[in-house]
C-alpha cells in the first residue's frame, strides 16, 4: 500500500516471476480489479486449491477501489486456505491501521508500506540503479534525469532501461547520453539556471530563461517558478542554519552533500533579508504564472522575473 506505485508493482511482480512456473500460471494465477469485483467472489477464488501446483495466487489490483468493503474480508483472513497467496494492491494512499482488516492482516501476513520518495532520495535512487547494473554516471546526469523525469520512479526506470539497452557494451553514463537519448539539454535545465542564479551569473541565467520562453512546452513556467522558489526557500534554511555540519545541513535541505557548496555560493551572493524579499517576489510571479493576479502574457514573465532577482540585491 502507498503513494509510489513502482514498488508496490515491482514486489508483485516478484511473487508472480518466482512462485508459479509459465504452465502453472495458466490455471493458478488469478487477477482482479477492485472496481470491478466483489469480496464474496475474491473469498469465493481464494477458498479454490490450486490445481497441479502447491500455490495459486490472488492478485487484488486496485484494492482502495474496494472501500469500505474491504473490512468483509476479515473472515477469510482469519481462516486462509495455505495453499492461497492472496496479494492485495491498495494504491495512492494507505489503509487506516486503525482498522481490523489492517490488524488482522499483520497477524498472518506482510504489510509492505511505499512511502513517495524526496527528490534527494529520487537522485539517491536513480544513482544506484545504474551502479547496480554495472554503469557509472556523474552526479550531474543523476540530477538532470530527477530534475527532467521528476519523482515518478516507473517513468524514471523506464526511461533508464531503454538509456541501458541503446548503451549496452559503453559502461559510462554522462550528460551528452542524458540529452541524447532522454531529451534533456544539459545547458539549459532548470538545475542549471538554479545554478546560474546562485552564482549571480545573469547572462547565464537570462540565457536559459529565454531558452525556456522559447521552448514552453518542454519547459512549463510553473514548474521553473517552483524550481526557483524551492532553491531560495532552501537557501533560507541554508542561512537559518550556518553553524550546522554538512550532514545536518545536507538533511535539512534534503540534498545530497555533493549540492551544498552551490547553497554555500549562493548564501554569500543572496544575505538573508535579500532572501525573503526574493521569495515574496517569487511568490507574485507564481501568481501571475497561474493567472491569479494579472500582469503581462507569460511568455515574458520568467524573463522579467531573473530580472527583478538580480536588480532587487
């Protein structure tokens, strides 16, 4: 049960790989969807014994379309036949472990709980994805596909595993493989115009805004005006906090220690009162991008907001 989707389905996934071979699943692999069955016919499959094997298995997809429902299922967990693995797929939110039905299920069964990964944990992720399968990658490219892919972890490993098929023989993993091949521009991205920002670098900066002007439909405003708000939103914890160890500091803003010399850059170009009249201008042109307040067409308000950054230090 949980928000992150690739584990639930990555688990499940496991026991059907590894429990029945290709002919016992003909007859013992049995798959149901929530919205469209009913506890009486999941009880009524799970009561049946396998036929020429030691197992069947019951998947439940979509469980939380189930509701309320799902409590009537209290009496067969009670009394399970062994030879039933019963897999229930509850997905986007968590059952109450208040309830009996969660109670009862810890008492004979697994309760796996995928808990949505933070963006430091993504890039954590991705980085061992592709050491595990033998590949090296830089830092840089790690963040590019997090930044680009955001934190869906069955898009990311989508995307990696056709990255791994094209690369095959090449072990090595760099930014021109990520532009290439996953459609990320390795010079103009949101982390590099954080970047630049950081660094009071404006032609940079104004570079890559007009870039995205440019570019809007692989470069939504509002994702970019959120970027910027979430790095100086950081960098106010950054100064919040100067006397803290890198590890403290790193698990504060939730980044990996690798990131925090650019917030370390950044806390001596921006003073903390240049901070917070930064974020509030943020917080307009948020605004403004989600036509809340009204200004001028948005083509140019990523422009005339690098701007008023660096004008208003």
């Amino acid at each position: 049960m949980g928000e992150e989707e690739y584990f639930i389905d990555n688990i499940t996934n496991l026991f059907i790989q590894n429990i029945l071979t290709k002919e016992e699943k003909e007859f013992n692999l049995n798959i149901l969807y929530g919205k469209d069955t009913t506890i009486d016919h999941i009880i009524s499959i799970c009561k049946k014994y396998p036929i020429m094997s030691s197992f069947q298995i019951v998947l439940i997809k979509e469980a939380q379309d189930l509701n309320r429902s799902m409590d009537e299922l209290i009496s067969y967990i009670k009394k399970p036949l062994n030879s039933t693995i019963l897999i229930l797929n509850y997905k986007h939110k968590s059952i109450d472990k208040r309830k009996s039905i969660y109670k009862e299920i810890l008492k004979i069964g697994k309760v796996f709980e995928s808990k949505r990964l933070y963006d430091n944990q993504v890039q954590n992720w991705i980085f061992e994805k592709f050491t595990n399968s033998g590949y090296i990658i830089d830092k840089k490219s790690v963040i590019l596909i997090n930044e680009h892919l955001g934190t869906n972890l069955s898009k990311i490993d989508n995307e990696i595993e056709k990255l791994l098929l094209i690369k095959k023989g090449n072990k090595n993993i760099i930014s021109d493989d990520i532009e290439m091949y996953i459609g990320i521009s390795k010079e103009f991205n949101n982390f590099e115009l954080t970047k630049a920002i950081g660094e009071k670098n404006f032609d940079k900066a104004f570079q890559i805004a007009q870039y995205f002007c440019e570019n809007a439909n692989s470069n939504p405003l509002v994702v970019t005006i959120s970027v910027i708000f979430n790095f100086f939103n950081k960098l106010l914890i950054y100064h919040a906090n100067s006397k803290a160890s890198q590890k403290e500091m790193s698990k504060l803003l939730s980044v990996n220690p690798y990131f925090l010399a650019e917030y370390s850059t950044a806390s001596i170009n921006y003073n903390l009162k240049e901070v917070v009249m930064i974020i509030s201008l943020i917080r307009d042109y948020d605004l403004y991008s989600k036509g809340v307040k009204i200004k001028k067409a948005n083509s140019d308000l990523l422009k005339e907001l690098i701007t008023r950054i660096f004008n208003s230090v």
